[in-house]
C-alpha cells in the first residue's frame, strides 16, 4: 500500500530507473557478491502507481549494483593522459585547488554545474545549494531540461502550477477518454498500462504517435484511436481538435465563465485550423479529428461523461514548439472543464525518475528550493535566510541545459564543470558539438557508479553510492514524495555525493551547512521550502517512513498531503487559469530535397535514457544490444534494402551507419532511431542545437534526414 512504506521481509523501496517509481521488496541472498556486499533480488510490491508489477528494467534493477567496471576509487587523469587511482583526499584536493584558481583567475561563473533527473531530492537540493553559495556560480542546469521543460513551462504559465499529474495516477480508470499525445508509455513504464484498462474497455484511448507503438497497438481491437500526425505538427492536431471544440460548441460554458480567462484570443487562434486545412497539414484524416474532439468532450463531465483526461508526452513536448503544443493540450482540456476536478484533468508524464524533485529542489537555471524562483527578491531571501547568507550574494538566473553545454570551454564561458548523475555526452543533442566543448574545458569532473561515456572523459572522477546503497526521497510522476531505502552497503571506496559535496566545501571554505546524512538534508530542503509552490515542509523522512508516501504541497506536520491540486482554484494571480491563444510555426529545420524524411529519436523497452546503466544488464542488452533506424518497407524498397542491412542517415548535425529494422509500424516518411546507445550508434550524432526559445526544450524529435543504403566496406 501506499503507507509506511515497510515490507515483511526485506526492504522497501522504488525502481532506480523511470518517473512511476515502482515499489520494490529488495532481499539480500545468502552469500554475498564478489565484492563482499550483498547480492539482492528484486520482487514488486504494492504500491497505487505499480499495483505490484514491474517492467522488465525494474525486475533486472538490482544487476546494475554489481557491473564489473563499478567504479569504486577515485581516478585523476595523469600527464600521460591516463586515469589512474588515486586516495580521496588526493582526488578531492586536486578539485578544489582547480575549482579555486579556475574562479580566481575567470570569476564566480568558471564553473558550471550539470545535474541528473535520477538524483534523490537531498543530492538536488545540495547541488543547487553548493553552486550558488559555494561556487558562488549562476550555471546549473540539469538534463530534465530535455525531459520536461516544455511540459513545466507550459504548465505554469497556463495553470500556475508544475506538478506533473496534479492527480493520483488510479484516478485514469474511472475515465471515458484518455488523450495520450506523443507518449510510449506500454514500453517505457509497462506497469501504467493496468492504470488504461478501465477506458480501453470503453473504447476511449486516443494515442498519437506517428509509430504504430506498443502504445497505439492499445488503442486496437475497440480500444481506441491511434492518429499518426506527420512529424513535427503535433500542434496543428490540437488546433484542430481546439477549433472542432469551439465551432461545435462542445465547450463547459460554466467552468470556463467561473475558472478561466483568455477565451477570445484563443478562440481567434484556432479559428483557422479547421479539420480539412489541418489534414493537409498533419496527414491526420479530418473525419478521426473530428472523431477524437467530440469523444473527448462527450467524455467531459459537462456533457454527461464519467470523466477525460489530456496527457502529454516526449513525443510532442521535445519540439522547438514544445511549449506551445502543451499549452494548446491545456487550452484544449480547460475548454472542456476537465483541469482541478475530479476525475479529469492534464497532466504531463515525468520520464526521469527524479525529473520533477530536480528541478523542484535547485538543478534548474531559474529555479531555488521549494519551486522558488531566483528572480524574485523574497523568495531569494526566503532561501538565503535558510541558508545563512545574504541575498545579495547568491547569483542570478543562468541559461537552459543546451545553452551551458554550448558555452564550456568558451573565451566567455566557464572553463570547469562538475557533472553529477548525468551523460550527456550520449543524451544530449548534437553530440559532436557536446563532446567538442567538453575537451575545451581546463577541468572536467564527473561523479558516476560506472565508467559512462561521459565520466570516461573526465580529469577526475569520482565514484559514488546509488539507489539501494542509500537514503532519501524521490518526488514521482504525480508529485507523490517517496521514500528511497539502502539495502547493502556501497562497494569499496564509492560515496555519496552528499559526502563529496560536503567535503569540497569544507575544503573551499565552507565548513558547514553541508551534512552528509539525507535526512538532515532533508529537513533543511523542508524548511527551505516552506512557503514556496512546492511545500515539502510538513514532511521528514521519519513521517514518511511512518505514514508512508505523500503527494506536495504538504504545508505542515498535520496536513494531510495533496493527492489533487488545482480543485479550489489555480495559483495564479486572479486564481483563474489561463487560455492560452498558439501558433503552429516550421520546424526549425525543415525537410528539404536533400533531407526528405522525418527523423525521430526515442525509447526502447529494455533500455532506460543514456543506457548507462541498462546496457550494463547482461539480459538487457542481449535483448537490445545496439541501435537500428526503424523504417517502414515502402522506404526499405526505394533504398534497395532490405531488414537488417546497415543505411547510412544524414542530418546537418552529422551521419552515421546502423541496420535497417524494417517494419509496418512507422509512416514512410519517417525514421525512428533510440538514443541509448553512445559513439557510432548515437542517434543525438543527429539531433540538432535548436531549442524551443520558451523552456529550452531542444528538438529531438523533429530533424530533417536523408537516407542511404550503406556504402560497403
Ligand atoms: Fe517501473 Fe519504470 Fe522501473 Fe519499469 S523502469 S519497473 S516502469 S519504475
């Protein structure tokens, strides 16, 4: 169950892996590892997001543990060029002298910092903390900017709020509709198909996916709808939807009179996508436009339905118009009076496994503790007062993911980074570009469990403790703050960053406030943001072990938690949300003769983000071993190849050669490659730098390409 978090035997945690956190019993086996710690095996256990289950990358979670290239010393990179084990002390001196001179001679901003959307809460917190106050840097940002940084943009300026699902995640099988745009949930977290059972049965999930996923395989048979939107025109879906809602008149007259503002100028935006004009645009055929806006709106309980929700996914918020998309997604479900009430809503679904805490916590550009923004004076002294410094002296905003990654090593840009829980050298895109800037720094340093592509680039490295080796909190795709518990001691000489980071800054003069236990952390992060949107301040980890996880803003020992928001009113200035008016806009690189074919990059079953970590699991990667470019056999045959045979793909960004998979399940306009694999078979060798210029969102899933049969050896 959802409470007290204990097992019978064994110990209680979540999934190391993506943002359901799927409740694991984790048991030692009599034995122990070749590393003298404890081998576990891993059961699910019942939990409301996973009802007991588990995908396949949670059942092998525990292998990861134990990888043979674990890294358990720390390494400094020689004259010679060679990484070579050196003592903690050693490691951590040598950082801190060169993180000293590197601001002595270049100002507080040589140093950036890069966090992980896999980092407990407490390490988020710390990061951000150490950064400002002790670095004194404004350049932190973290790779939940390529995860849910359109879906949070949009979310707040349209509701005022960015908590991923403002709803518990049971609350989808009451429904009569479910919109799910760009999301292939049944391969990345399988355990919340169970959640779509109830509206499959009623034959209301829509998917859009311009691939026949698993996903849209759901929608089969009665279930649903699957529409295959042209790459790339995501929003000309929702305008459409939009404009059939508001000539039809299907809209909730009342929720929108009592909740809402904004409704003429969006009226005004949609007016020209009728279902016709879109259909030309997005391939989708007018008539299943139609279809799929009145199911909705029949679903909606103005019109008499049980319920309808509008979720959003990669597919469509990693886009140069990620935000707008969502925010037509959000336009869409307030014109239908499904936002802050029960048994309907939006919600974007969270990728990574912290993606929402990272950014609630500190690892975000704009962003303090408590979802505070560092533009504003009083939530800056709100947290410089928890911190025990001046306002004045914590720095401004800094630049988005893409940005910081593009100005390393730059005459005016930082020349040392610390890369913590990240691999951005394989999830980042245009990667060539990522690796040049990374060689141009003075000083690299990576903290990593094993040797990722990343980390292998370092000048130091430093290994540290992850998921069942320590304590902590996650904050789920619904918002839920969770609990996450050790069940075996980290291997040799690895530690956890709270450990390093307090180190370092005791070294760079800074000798308290930084402890090393989680839950001392913990209870700074809560007072830290009490008050702020995200209101953890009723919260310790001794509450949660007692009454089990608990969904934010939870403003005070007593209260109660916060399964749903929104429901009397949305925290903008008026209490009203805000109908948005969007405008589709080309790509920011188009097809052209030379590049005639969509590009998309995305997940495999198997395989979880940069693949650091699954492609360590023997079963894992025998199941998936290296990346392909899926195509369907209309493309194969004009290419003269056949399944299996390599193709050569090329973007502005860059080329490279993998095998065919030849398949029906994809338009034939379009090529889909997965981004977990790293050197030649890296698919972000050919995303491009273009970012959506509101969240930052670079482009990942629009990218102009051309196609070759392999030239031969
Ligand atoms: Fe659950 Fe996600 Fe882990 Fe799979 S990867 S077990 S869906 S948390």
């Amino acid at each position: 169950s959802a409470s007290a978090g204990t097992a019978p035997s064994g110990t209680a945690t979540h999934c190391p892996y993506c943002a359901l956190q799927c409740a694991q019993t984790l048991t030692p086996v009599a034995g122990g590892g070749a590393d003298g710690a404890p081998v576990l095996t891993v059961e699910g256990r019942d939990f409301p997001t996973n009802q007991g289950g588990l995908c396949r990358k949670g059942w092998t979670s525990a292998e990861v543990l134990t990888a043979p290239d674990r890294l358990t010393a720390p390494q400094l990179r020689g004259a010679d060029g060679e990484l070579r084990e050196v003592s903690w002390d050693a490691a951590l001196d040598h950082v801190a002298t060169h993180l000293r001179e590197q601001r002595e001679r270049r100002g507080s901003d040589a140093v950036a910092v890069f966090g992980g959307g896999g980092l407990t809460n407490e390490k988020a917190y710390a990061l951000g903390k150490f950064t400002r106050v002790v670095l004194g840097s404004r350049l932190i940002d973290y790779n939940g900017r390529f995860c849910m940084s359109a879906a949070a943009t949009a979310s707040n300026r349209s509701l005022g709020l960015d908590r991923g699902l403002p709803f518990p995640l049971p609350d989808l099988a009451g429904a009569d509709c479910v919109l799910l745009l760009g999301s292939n949930l049944a391969a990345t977290m399988p355990p919340f198909v169970q959640h779509l059972e109830g509206v499959r049965s009623r034959g209301g999930l829509v998917v859009t996916d311009p691939r026949g996923s698993a996903t849209a395989a759901l929608t089969a048979e009665g279930a649903g709808v699957h529409l295959a939107p042209v790459p790339g025109t995501d929003l000309v879906v929702l305008l459409a939807l939009l404009h059939v809602v508001l000539a039809e008149d299907l809209v909730d007259h009342e929720y929108l009179a009592a909740r809402t503002t904004g409704l003429e100028a969006l009226r005004a935006s949609a007016a020209a996508w009728w279902p016709e004009r879109a259909e030309a645009v997005c391939g989708v055929p007018a008539r299943r436009l139609r279809q799929v806006a009145r199911m909705l709106a029949d679903a909606s309980p103005s019109r008499g339905g049980r319920g309808a929700y509008v979720l959003t996914g990669r597919g469509v918020e990693q886009s140069t118009q990620g935000t707008a998309t969502v925010t037509a997604a959000i336009d869409l479900a307030l014109l239908l009076g499904l936002v802050g009430r029960r048994g309907s809503g939006y919600g974007p679904l969270t990728g990574q496994g912290n993606g929402q805490g990272g950014r609630e916590h500190g690892l975000k550009a704009d962003q303090l503790p408590g979802y505070r923004k560092i533009t504003d004076p009083e939530d800056r002294a709100h947290v410089a007062a928890v911190w025990g410094v001046d306002p004045e002296s914590l720095p401004g905003p800094g630049v988005p993911a893409v940005e910081l990654l593009g100005m390393l090593g730059r005459p005016v840009g930082p020349s040392a980074l610390i890369v913590c829980g990240a691999n951005p050298v394989v999830s980042a895109p245009d990667v060539s570009r990522v690796r040049e800037r990374l060689a141009a720094l003075d000083l690299l340093v990576v903290m990593d469990t094993v040797p990722s592509e990343t980390a292998l680039l370092a000048d130091v490295l430093l290994p540290v403790t992850q998921w069942a080796e320590e304590e902590g909190t996650m904050t789920n795709l619904e918002g839920r703050v969770i609990r996450r518990r050790r069940a075996r001691e980290a291997p040799g000489g690895a530690r956890s960053e709270l450990w390093i980071l307090r180190e370092l800054a005791a070294r760079l003069g800074v000798p308290t406030g930084f402890p090393a236990e989680a839950s001392a952390v913990f209870d700074e992060l809560a007072r830290a943001s009490a008050g702020g949107r995200a209101d953890y301040s009723g919260l310790s980890h001794e509450r949660l072990d007692r009454e089990g996880s608990m969904h934010w803003p939870v403003p005070g020992p007593d209260h109660p938690g916060t399964p749903h928001a929104l429901l009397d009113g949305f925290p903008t200035a008026d209490g009203r949300a805000r109908l948005l008016p969007v405008t589709h806009e080309d790509p920011a690189d188009p097809l052209r003769a030379d590049a005639p074919l969509h590009l998309v990059t995305g997940r495999l079953l198997e395989q979880y983000q940069s693949g650091a970590q699954t492609r360590r699991v023997p079963s894992l990667l025998a199941a998936r071993p290296a990346a392909f470019a899926q195509m369907h056999p209309l493309l194969a045959d004009l290419l003269g190849i056949e399944d299996g045979e390599e193709v050569l793909l090329r973007t502005r960004s860059g080329e490279l050669r993998v095998p065919a998979e030849v398949t029906e399940e994809i338009r034939p306009d379009t090529v889909f490659m997965p981004f977990h694999y790293p050197g030649e078979g890296s698919a972000n060798l050919l995303t491009g730098s273009a970012t959506d210029p509101l969240s930052g969102m670079p482009g990942f899933k629009v990218t102009a390409l051309e196609v070759l049969p392999a030239p031969r050896p």
